[in-house]
C-alpha cells in the first residue's frame, strides 16, 4: 500500500477589495488556523489580480488519515486579505493495484458483494466509464443510486452516492424563470428565453443583477416548467456581488460554509471559515418547507441531529449577521 502525500487543487480565492489590487500572498494551513501571514506560503504564482488558474500541490504528509480540512486564502499589495477559503478532504491509503469489480444498488445496501455487478477493465483509473442502470423497481419520487468497487488486492472503494428522481414521461421543458431572494410566486419570477427541450442542463443564460449593492450576499433561484404544466425543484445558488455585473464580480458566498459528510446518516456537521460566523441553521425540505431551526449564537461549528428525517434531499439555510446562505444536503 501506498500513501498519497499530494493534494492538487487549482487556488480560487476571493478578494473582498472593491478595486482590483494585485495578489501579493497565497497561504493555507491545515486544520488549525496559525493567524493571518503564519500560515505556510505559497511560491512560484506571479503576482496579478487574478490568480485562480494557478496550480497547487500541497504535501498532506503532516496530516492524519482520515476526514482534514484544507484552507487557503490570500492577500493584496493593499494589506486586505481574501475570505479564508474552505476544502475538507479525505486523507486515505491507496494501492496501486487494478480495480476489478464493481456493483451498485438503490437505495438500500446488500451488502459488499452482493449488489448487482457491472463490467469494467481492469484498471486502477475507472473514471471514464459508462453505465446503464434499470429504474424500473425504484418508486417515483427522489432515490439514491450507490456505486462501490473492489481492487485485486480485496479492498472496497468508498460507497458512493448520486441522488436522482424518477418521474413519470418526460415532456420537454417549456419555460424557465429566475427570481432573487423573494419569491413572488410560480410563474411570476423573471422569465428566460429558451428553446423547448428535455435537456437544458448545459442553458447559459444572463440574470440581472446590476440593481443589488456593491459587496452584498444574495440568494439566486432557478426553477422550470415542462409542457403539461409540472414544475421542477426550485435550485438555490447563494452569491456575492462585487464590483460589477459579470461572471468575475459573483462569488460563491456558499464556498466559506462547509457540510461533511455529505450525504449524512444520523447528523452532519456544518463548519464556517474563520472570518464568518453560524449564527442560525434551519433545515427545509425540497418544498422549501421549514422542519428544523436551531440557533447558534455566533458559532464557528454546529452539528445537527437528522436521524428522525426521511431520506431525501434538504436545503441548509445558513444565517450569518445579515447574510442568508444556502447549502444542499442528502440525507440516506
């Protein structure tokens, strides 16, 4: 068995600074926060005020196996630091040997070995590869598909999960509409030109933001319809406006708030960067229907009790001072 001692990541980190200042300092620690400018220094990047394509290889030799916390952040010629970002990731040891079989289940475990077996070649990297699943014993409504391997050594992968829902027939998509923070209704919101389809998974269009202020947290939500009138999920993509209007002036305000595991069992845990606060965490369900609020108190981490909850999907509304963020959870 081997360890892998490498993290790659590519650096995405945001700068509160409304003017564009070039990017002086790139540092990240684990775990432990050492303080603003102690943390371990990042070489080789050329100062600019745009530094998210950089590529990044951070030894995780120091670091215990299992569940670690990766953070990084930066800093410009002006002494303002950007938002500590946030990445958990699993530290584990890995072999070299050849995966040689996989399976999957719905929904409910049979164990390892036991569920249905698929073909692949033998080969330590699987990641390419198709499959073609039958539904047919599922029930409508949302579902979960699991997918597991085993290597020639006799070693199971992690078990992983893909949340989908099984409908009925789908008819193509007939309109699409967006609102921001309030929702004045179905059929109300902002509506978006598209051509019908079944598929508009890949649909690039402009939502207007120019009327919210400069450096303020929003909340985007996206819904469709389809041609006999069923609409879908209502989807959340919380966002902080910067100085202008276009893609690199709207940040991912969910990026400094953390939920692990996910998908969770009996509880998860919600854990915030340094420079934010928990101060409020309700759960709501698909509908968007409230089903638990527990009050933190300017809290850095809370964990939160979901045993008693049905399997499904959730959405984490997440108070901190005056900013509402929202996060996605599956819970099995």
């Amino acid at each position: 068995m081997q360890k892998i001692y490498c993290l790659l990541c590519v650096i995405c980190v945001i700068i509160a600074s409304v003017s564009a200042q070039n990017i002086s300092r790139i540092e990240y620690f684990f775990n432990t926060d050492p303080g603003f400018g102690q943390a371990t220094g990042v070489t080789g990047f050329t100062p600019s005020d745009n530094v998210a394509g950089f590529p990044l290889s951070i030894d995780v030799s120091s670091v215990s196996d299992g569940v670690n916390i990766l953070y990084l952040r930066s800093k410009d010629s002006n002494g303002n630091w950007s938002i500590t970002n946030v990445i958990p990731f699993v530290k584990v040891d890995v072999s070299t040997y050849n995966i040689v079989e996989a399976e999957y289940f719905l929904n409910t475990d049979p164990g390892f070995g036991k569920a249905t077996p698929f073909t692949l070649p033998a080969s330590a990297d699987i990641s390419k590869q198709t499959l073609t699943l039958n539904i047919e014993s599922v029930p409508l409504g949302i579902n979960n598909l699991y997918i597991r391997t085993e290597d020639s050594n006799g070693s199971w992968s992690l078990t992983n999960c893909i949340p989908f829902i099984k409908g009925t027939a789908a008819g193509n998509i007939s309109s699409l509409e967006y609102f921001i923070d309030t929702d004045p209704g179905f059929g109300m919101a902002t509506p978006v030109v598209l051509t019908p389809g079944q598929d508009i998974s890949n649909y690039v269009f402009n939502a207007n933001v120019s009327s919210l202020p400069v450096n303020t947290t929003h909340n985007l939500f996206i819904r469709s319809k389809d041609e006999i009138g069923m609409w879908s999920l209502t989807n959340v993509l919380s966002f902080t406006r910067t100085s202008g209007v276009g893609i690199a002036d709207i940040n991912d305000a969910s990026a400094a708030f953390t939920v692990f595991p996910n998908p969770a069992t009996d509880k998860f845990t919600l854990l915030c960067s340094p420079d934010k606060k928990i101060d409020k965490v309700e759960l709501m369900d698909v509908q968007g229907k409230l089903i638990q609020v527990q009050s933190t108190g300017n809290g850095k981490e809370k964990q939160i009790e979901i045993s008693k909850f049905p399997k499904g999907i959730y959405f984490i509304k997440i108070s901190s001072g005056e900013d509402a963020i929202y996060k996605r959870l599956v819970k099995e």
